[in-house]
C-alpha cells in the first residue's frame, strides 16, 4: 500500500512539476491590434462590404474598444474600394454587380461613388445585356424593375413595353400602358 501511494505522489509531483515548467507562451495581441487587422484582411481580401459591416457593429456595440481614428482609417479605405470595385465592374460589363455595389453606396450614403448612373440606368443596362445573352424573360424583369420608381422615364417605359411585346406578354403589356396612361404617355 505504500508503494502504491508513493507512486501516486510521484506521479502527481512530477505532472505538476512538468506543467510549470513549461515556457510560457507570446502574449496575446491588444485587442485594437487583432480587430484592425481583421478590418485590414477583409479589405485586402475583397470582403470590403464585410468590413464595412463590421466596423459599424464596432461603432455601435463595442464603442471605445478601438480608437475611432483608426476606425475611420478603415472605413476610408473599405469605401474607396468599394468605389473601385463599382468601377471596374461597370469596365468589365458585370452591371449585376455594379447594381449590388450601387444599393450600398447608397445605403452607406455614399452617392458620390457611383457617379451619374442610377439604379435604372443600371437596370436597363442588366436587361440589355441579359437580351443580348437571349435570357428575354430576365431581361422584362429587369426593365419592369426598372420602371417601378414613382417616376420612370419615357424612354424606360418603351423599352419595357418593348420587352413585353416581344414576348408577347399581353399582361405585363396593360400594365406598361396602364403606367403610360396614367402619365399621360402614349406609345
């Protein structure tokens, strides 16, 4: 029985003597330090969106927690891209893109990033380029889309009726002319 207790002992001192003995670990990263470098990966990656969400769940719920000055340094800088990746998909033709970058230029209250174009504009330019492809059916609902603001212009209004007519939707077609009568329009 003594033995057996000794042995416990022993291998009881020699656990916690191996346990303190280790070397202890780099200490962690500040906090600030780990969530700007997260914010600087999400930019640098593409995810600029991403961060822009995140840097505004940092403003609102853990406000102080990092310093607002490199808060704005992020944002700044996921905005700019933002405005480059807007660009380079109206460039490369992707205006489904575009129209998505587009909402959250403005939802952020960033107008000044997407120029002249409007969501219409964009719109008409994602049917265009859906006709083009031969998808007709996407490419009325496109320009139906684009038509549903309280004042659509004339010349988005024939073009959907256009649209309509070719694929011979009488329905959408009444409703087109509907929204002309109803703006004192005729075809």
């Amino acid at each position: 029985m003594k033995s057996f207790s000794f042995l416990w002992a022993l291998c009881a001192i020699v656990f916690v003597s191996s346990c303190a003995s280790a070397p202890p670990g780099p200490p962690a990263p500040p906090l600030p330090a780990v969530r700007i470098k997260e914010m600087q990966d999400l930019i640098s990656s593409g995810s600029f969106l991403q961060a822009i969400q995140e840097i505004s769940w940092l403003r609102r719920e853990k406000a102080g927690e990092v310093p607002a000055s490199d808060l704005d340094q992020m944002e700044s800088k996921a905005v700019d891209a933002l405005g480059s990746a807007f660009t380079k998909s109206i460039q490369d033709k992707k205006f489904d893109d575009s129209l998505r970058y587009f909402d959250s230029a403005q939802a952020l209250g960033k107008t000044s990033l997407t120029g002249d174009w409007t969501r219409s504009s964009l719109l008409n330019q994602l049917a265009a380029t859906e006709h083009s492809e031969g998808n007709d059916v996407v490419s009325l609902l496109s320009r139906l889309a684009a038509i549903s603001s309280p004042e659509p212009s004339e010349p988005d209004l024939k073009a959907a009726l256009d649209s309509a007519v070719a694929l011979d939707n009488k329905a959408v077609m009444r409703f087109i002319l509907a929204k002309m009568k109803e703006r004192g329009r005729t075809r």
